[in-house]
C-alpha cells in the first residue's frame, strides 16, 4: 500500500493489485482507449442525428452509446 501511495498514477497504464499485509485490498484496473475509427463513427454518427433528429432522441442516442461503452470497459476490467 506504501508503494501505491506513494505515486498512484504509476499503475494507471498497467494496473496493479494493493494489498495490505498479504491481502489484496485495491484493483487498479487501466481503462482501455478507445479505438480511433470508433469514435469519429460515434461523433459522426450523433452529428448526423443532431441535424435530423430532436434534441431529445440525439440525447437519449449519446446516453445509450455511453452505456454500451461503460458496459465493454466494466467487461474488460473484469
């Protein structure tokens, strides 16, 4: 625990497993980045709905995106 404390954002790109005398206490899980060509789809992809839709349905669009993406990244970690 000392050492993680000590400079926590070390293990922000490889993880880690804390632990406190022998026993794991903290995961530090790193979240993956998301892939370049996905992303430009998902802006391009709500500002077309932006222009065409209400605003209401480009938010409930980008909420339900944001979810799928949460989802994939709690998979992962796990």
């Amino acid at each position: 625990m000392s050492v993680f404390k000590a400079n926590p954002s070390a293990f922000a790109e490889t993880g880690a497993i804390v632990t406190v005398h022998n026993r794991p206490r903290l995961r530090v899980v790193p979240l993956p980045d998301d892939e370049p060509e996905q992303l430009a789809a998902i802006k391009t992809r709500l500002r077309l709905l932006s222009a065409l839709l209400p605003a209401e349905v480009v938010e409930e669009e980008r909420r339900a995106l944001a979810a799928d993406r949460d989802a994939d990244r709690l998979d992962d970690a796990r």
